[in-house]
C-alpha cells in the first residue's frame, strides 16, 4: 500500500489537515440514498477477538461482511486499516442490532464520522429494516498525513449481493447489479490518544457510481 497523493479527495485531505490542527498534531440506489439499503467474494470477515475489552462486531448469520483487504507492512497502515474495517463491521452490527447508540461504533469512531455510523442506524431503524447477502469491501489503499498523525484508508465496495430485508414480514428487497453496486470509502483515521485503545476513524466520505471500483 503504497503512499500516494489522491487528488480526488482534496476536500477530505484538507478537513484532515484541520482536524490534525485541532487535535494538536454517497453514491445511492433506488433506496433514497441510504447507504447499502438496495445493493461482495472473498472470505467471510470473523469478527476480531473480544480479550482486549473490544466490543461484539457479529452479525447475523445471513449477512457475510467479506474484506478483501492485504495488510500494509507499515505497522501505522495496518492498525489503520483493519479499524477502519472495524469501523464498517461495527456500523453494521449497530444495524442489526436496529441501535442508534450501539457502543461498537462509538467504540471505532468519533467526530464526523460516529455522527455518519449514527444517522445511517437511525435510517435503517426508522425504514424498519436489516442487511442481509454478502456485502465486500476491497482494493484497500492507505496514506500517512501529518507526518503519522492520521491515516486515510480508501477502499471500494461491491453491495450488489446485499440487500435490505424488512424486519416484519422478512421480505428481502433484492435488486441488480449496475454501477451503482460500487462505491468508493473514504476513512480519516487517527492513532489512539490518552485511553484510546485502538485507531479511530474521524471523518468518512462515501462516492458513488464508482467505476475504478468495477474495472
């Protein structure tokens, strides 16, 4: 995971670069907008080890979560990374668990993006439903800012195989695979902090219509 400048994502890099200072150092279906509400291969993601005090990731049973993710040899990348896949598992789970204030996702994230993870539970708690398929997330990429104080991790994301499914009744909305399957994840994450046990995602922006992430 090479670092590489991304000129795509100015207006995320630079909302970074204000969070480093005060810290001292999308796209959409038939669905409303709601991320992942309409429309992954691979492994099924297990959800990490609960020893270190970390809260339960699991979901249910006929929701695959599947990360295609490489690990960076850079140590910084790597906890960037698998927390901010973290960061999607617990976002997810607060779905399943139909909890807008969830302890994962709080546990993941912070600032503008806990604000993100909240309003899409609330979303799928007030339309009444749950995820359920197989839902990927792949081509993982991460870029040291601020000389290591945070890290943007960008990935894409195939939900062409996950849908929504209606808590009463269990009817599943399926739909078909187009150019709106693929979205682009945009995750600022920033290293632990005082008590802070783990890398914590800051920011996130979601693209849309993605068609590097089809190719």
């Amino acid at each position: 995971m090479a670092r590489r400048t991304m000129p795509a994502l100015t207006a995320l890099v630079t909302s970074a670069t204000l969070l480093l200072t005060a810290c001292g150092g999308g796209g959409s279906d038939s669905s409303d907008g709601i991320e992942g509400a309409g429309k992954g291969g691979g492994k099924p993601s297990a959800s990490p080890s609960k020893d270190d005090g970390s809260p339960d990731l699991s979901v249910p049973k006929d929701l695959n979560l599947v990360f295609d993710f490489s690990k960076p040899s850079d140590p910084k990348q790597a906890a960037a990374v698998d927390n901010a896949a973290n960061y999607i598992r617990a976002l997810k789970h607060g779905i399943a668990q139909q909890d807008e204030n969830d302890p994962a996702y709080k546990y993941y994230s912070a600032a503008q993006a806990a604000q993100y993870a909240k309003t899409q539970i609330k979303t799928w708690v007030k339309g009444g439903w749950v995820p359920t398929g197989t839902d990927r997330y792949f081509k993982p990429q991460a870029t040291e800012l601020g000389e290591g104080k945070a890290v943007l991790v960008t990935f894409c994301r195939n939900q062409a195989k996950s849908f929504s499914k209606d808590i009463k009744g269990g009817k599943i909305h399926y739909g078909k695979e187009s150019l709106d399957s693929y979205q682009k994840f945009s995750v600022l994450m920033s290293p632990p902090k005082s008590d802070a046990k783990v890398w914590k995602a800051q920011t996130i922006e979601v693209q849309g219509r993605v068609k590097e992430c089809r190719g």
